[in-house]
C-alpha cells in the first residue's frame, strides 16, 4: 500500500512593519497599518477537509454453461458486472486561528490523486493503470486539502474538528440451528473478507465458491463504479474515476456509509455514518 499523502497546507508568513527603531512581527489588530484592509493576525476563521480511499474491485458471478457426467461434470463461470467495494476516511476542521497572513482571505480547492495496483491479489493484471484508470485495486488520497481562509465571525462562527470512516456494504452469514430455522449474522466489511472475489455470489446461489456458513457480501450494499461483464482498464476513463469519488463524497454528507469495526451481531448496525459538513462543491478536477 503507498503511504499516505500529506495535504498541502498554504504557508503563513510573518507580518513585519517598517517603522522608527527595531522591526517587530504584528501581533494584533491595534497593531494594524491605519490603511490596512485586513486585520493582521485576525482572528481567523481557518476550514479544512480531506478524504481518501481504500478502494478493491470485486466481481458478481454468474454461471455461464453446465455439463453433466458420471465422471467430469464442469461448470463455467461469466462476470455479470464488477464494482467497487470502499472504505472512506475524511476529516473536516475549523480553527480559530490568530496567526498572522499578508492577504485578508485565502482559498485553496481540494484535489486528488491515487495509487492503484497493477494486479488484484490473485496476480491477475488487466490493463494499464494511471490517470485514466484505477486498476482493480488501490487507494485514493488528497493531495492538496480544502483550504479556506477568512475573518472570524463570532456570531456564527465556532471551531470544529471531526472524523469519519465508514464501509459502502457489510457482510452477512447464515446459519442453520434447525430445520426449519436461520439465523442471520452480521459483521463490518474490515472485519471480514474485505475485497475477497469468493463472496460474489452468495452461498445459497447454485454454483457458489461458498460453504453454509460463509460470511458474504450483502447484495444490498452500495454497487459503486459499477462496469458491466468482463473488467479491463480499457472501461474506465478519467470523468468516470470523478464521479465515483464525487459520489462517495457526497455520500458522506448524505450519511450513506455503514461504520465499520463491528463485529459478528444479530441485526446489522444502520447505514447512517457520514457528517453533513463535508462538500463536493470543494472538490478540483480541472
């Protein structure tokens, strides 16, 4: 896995002032030139955020073509479609700041960049990977996070630091204590068998790579970045990559995520991580 990238931050240089005797670095708004049009060392009202992704595309399977025999019966197996299977991590901040700048406000967008792997963990490649294609595996990072500076305002201003992971799926088992009895399990996708191709197609569907009782992925999770039958990198391009990691953002702010580090329970935890803070609208891809 590639380490992760430290977000960009604007530089916050001194403010010196020329006058008679020693020059001395500003420290507050009585110190302000009279015709300076901003107030020095604030305070400020300073907002970030950032995201990234760990990211596994996983098949749903189907079988394709069956033949019967006393001796070899075969089956043979089609890709349906694959997907993106998610984990998010996103941070959103403000701070009250009373540094000094030598601008009043200051912005800067959020961007992006990733780090996919060539071949998914069976070592099969698919294509090439880079700009236009985010492989069958990897992970996306800020490379430069939402900066926005601005004057404090104590009316409605107040400071703020959060963090958010979630899972766009979980993973269910079903066990049978009867004959006529089941009892559903459910745990988190980090807990499981995270980007494992064995859980695309359940265990009570003919033709599984399962046993009763395997975990699998829920057929209700969110099917993100979704591209039909056999995957290669030719499928993907650079408006598709925005709008799968657009969509997670948003998903963020809409609450879409399961939480993730539950372990095995009788009822699924409710989908509803997220914090409404956080906005696309920040986001670069020019």
């Amino acid at each position: 896995m590639s380490p992760a990238i430290n977000p960009v931050v604007p530089s916050i240089p001194n403010i010196n002032l020329s006058g008679p005797g020693a020059t001395s670095p500003a420290s507050g708004v009585a110190t302000c030139p009279p015709d300076s049009t901003f107030a020095c060392s604030g305070p400020w009202f300073i907002e970030t955020q950032d995201m990234s992704v760990q990211y596994v595309r996983v098949p749903v399977y189907g079988v394709s073509a069956t033949s019967h025999s006393l001796t070899q019966p075969t089956q043979s197996y089609k890709v349906g479609y694959t997907y993106m299977q998610s984990v998010t991590t996103a941070h959103y901040g403000v701070e009250k700041s009373y540094d000094n700048f030598t601008v009043s406000s200051f912005t800067q967008p959020q961007t992006f960049e990733w780090f996919p792997a060539s071949s998914d963990s069976y070592g099969n490649t698919y294509g090439v990977v880079g700009v236009s294609a985010l492989g069958p595996a990897g992970n996306v990072q800020t490379k430069q996070r939402w900066y926005h500076r601005r004057l404090w305002d104590s009316a409605t201003d107040s400071s703020a630091s959060l963090t958010f992971t979630g899972g766009r799926s979980y993973e269910i088992q079903d066990l049978y204590t009867g004959p006529t009895t089941i009892d559903f399990w459910y745990r988190s996708l980090t807990n499981g068998e995270f980007g494992d191709f064995k859980q695309g197609r359940p265990p009570q569907y003919d033709g599984t790579f399962l046993d009763r009782g395997d975990w699998y992925r829920t057929p209700g999770g969110h099917h993100d970045y979704q591209l039909g039958h056999q995957y290669n990198t030719n499928q993907e391009n650079p408006t598709n990559i925005k709008n799968y990691v657009d969509g997670l953002g948003l998903a963020i702010t809409n609450s879409e995520y399961w939480p993730v580090g539950w372990a095995a329970q009788t009822i699924p935890e409710p989908m509803d991580e997220g914090m409404s803070q956080y906005s696309i609208n920040r986001h670069e891809w020019s």
